[in-house]
C-alpha cells in the first residue's frame, strides 16, 4: 500500500533542535520547509524568534523553507492567514512531488494546518475595539471566557492578543460562519524532547547567547524604525521584556530572570498543548533530542516509510 501520510510534522517545545533535525530529514527526503511559528512570519525579527536560518544549509545544499520573513514588524498576522499561506505551501511543494515538512511549536498554527480550523478572514471592528480598549485585563479575559475554554495562553498575553481574540469570537458569534472545503492532511507527528532539567538548562544557554549575539540591538533596531514600544511588546517574550529593559522599566538583571522564567514557562504551556493534542487522538512520536542526528532522521524515516498494515 501506499505511504499513508502526505505531511511530516516535527514540533515539540522550545529550544529543542527541531529546525536542524527538520532540515537534516529534508535534505534525506528532497523535502522543503513550511514553519510553524507564529512569529518567523516577520522581518527584522531574528534572534527573538530564533529562527537559526544558518540550520538551513547543510554542507553545499541549501534547504528551501516557506512562512519565514513573509511580513513587516509591526503587522498582526493571524492564525487565518497562516492556514491561507500553509495551504499555498503545501500545494506547491506537492506539484513539485516534495515532501512538506511542517516544523514548529506554535501549538494554534499547527492545528490550523493539520485539522482545517475554519478558513475565514475577520476584518477589524474599530468601534468594538474602542469599547473593549475601556475594560480591564481582567474584565476582557472574562469575556473571552464566555466564548471558549482558555486553553491558548497566547490570547491573554497582551490587551492587543486579547481584544484581537474577542473581536474574532464575536464575529464567529454574530455572523454565518461555514467552513471552506479543506485538502485531506495526513500527518506523521514527530516530538522532539528534552529531559526537564537539560531543557531548562539549553533554554538559558540560549537565551544568554542570543543576547551577546546582539538581540537586544535588534530590539532597538525595531525602534528606531518607527515601531512603538506598544507594537513590540505585542510579539511578547524576548520582544516585550527587552523593550522594557530598553525604555528604563527593567534593568538588565530584572529583563534576563523575567524573560528567562517566563520561556520556561512558554515550554511548559507547549509540552501542555501537545500533551491536549494526545488526548484528542493525535498520536506524537516523541523522540530524544539528545540522539545523534543520524538516529534521530533514521527513527523518522523508518516511521514515515511504514505502510499501513
């Protein structure tokens, strides 16, 4: 029979080596790249989003990858446009008979790609905003509430995310929402994984090294283009401590042990929306990152060449 899956995905949580194990099973299969961060999407926004473009040359060969540096800081791209442009993607890389290999741990965006949430574009409602723009934190999280179960931290990270989101559920509310027809996706899961206490520790490896490696130059780089320090923290994370730190809010002590507990933290919300996706009948292979590479490809090649029994 056949091989049963058209899709690759390799996820898990951060700091885990999911981009060069992605890459390297690429470069076995003639496959390409389609990322699943939500922030990747954006330009100028590097070392924040660990995007580690270098992970996409190996040797001579250069891996061809989609969905990163597609908009401008500053933008709000959303979980609609990403279904819009995997699907793009996707197509391509099939009539080109290439393996698309989905890599990420943006938990919404992979769902969007491989169970077709609804593909409908909600347009801004500004007078809903201004309304929304007069409540509490508090009072907003509870109308989001009203809609949904919490289960997308994401949401609630900034009051931008988190009137975004409402505005979202009240036009699901308010209009006639019916799906659009969407391509069969047939996903082998792939998680890749740390020991908890090695995974905290390459967590602060990684950001102390992307810090000297200038990411909070890049940061100010984004201010002095124009955006505000009101834009860059919607990006949350490395965005929103080091603007802090950047605008006399934060010392330099304060912005390091924040924005190290709060990607901790980050990991822990992942590891919890897989752990969700398990239980709703996705089956995730996980798999150590502390394998050598060529274990690690060999263990995904072996599962995605199974046939059906």
């Amino acid at each position: 029979m056949a091989n049963p899956y058209n899709l690759i995905v390799i996820t898990g949580p951060t700091a885990t080596g999911k981009t060069s194990v992605a890459a390297n099973l690429a470069l076995q299969l003639g496959g390409e790249i389609i990322s699943a961060d939500s922030r990747q999407v954006y330009r100028g926004m590097t070392l924040g989003t660990g995007k580690d473009l270098a992970e996409y040359t190996i040797g001579d060969k250069k891996i061809p990858y989609h969905l990163i540096d597609i908009a401008d800081a500053g933008y709000q791209y959303n979980v609609y446009e990403y279904q819009r442009d995997f699907l793009k993607a996707f197509d391509q890389i099939q009539k080109r008979k290439n393996t698309p290999i989905l890599c990420g741990g943006s938990g919404l965006y992979l769902q969007a790609a491989i169970e077709g949430y609804r593909l409908i574009s909600v347009p801004p409602d500004p007078a809903l905003r201004a309304t929304l723009e007069q409540q509490s934190d508090q009072t907003l999280i509870d109308h989001l509430a009203s809609f949904k179960t919490l289960h997308n931290h994401t949401d609630t990270d900034t009051r931008k995310r988190l009137i975004r989101a409402i505005e979202i559920e009240e036009y699901y509310t308010a209009h006639q929402v019916t799906d659009k027809e969407y391509p069969p996706i047939h996903p082998l899961l792939i998680g890749i994984n740390l020991d908890l206490q090695l995974r905290r520790d390459r967590i602060t490896q990684r950001l102390q090294q992307r810090l000297d490696q200038g990411m909070i130059g890049e940061v100010k780089t984004l201010l002095d283009q124009g955006l505000t320090p009101e834009q860059i923290e919607y990006y949350g994370l490395e965005y929103k401590f080091i603007v802090r730190h950047l605008t006399g809010q934060l010392d330099y002590q304060q912005m390091f042990q924040g924005l190290n507990t709060a990607i901790h933290q980050f990991a822990k919300r992942q590891m919890t929306w897989f752990r969700r996706m398990e239980k709703n009948g996705h089956h995730i292979h996980w798999i150590d990152a502390t394998l050598p590479m060529d274990h690690k490809i060999q263990q995904i090649l072996t599962l995605f060449r199974m046939e059906n029994n």
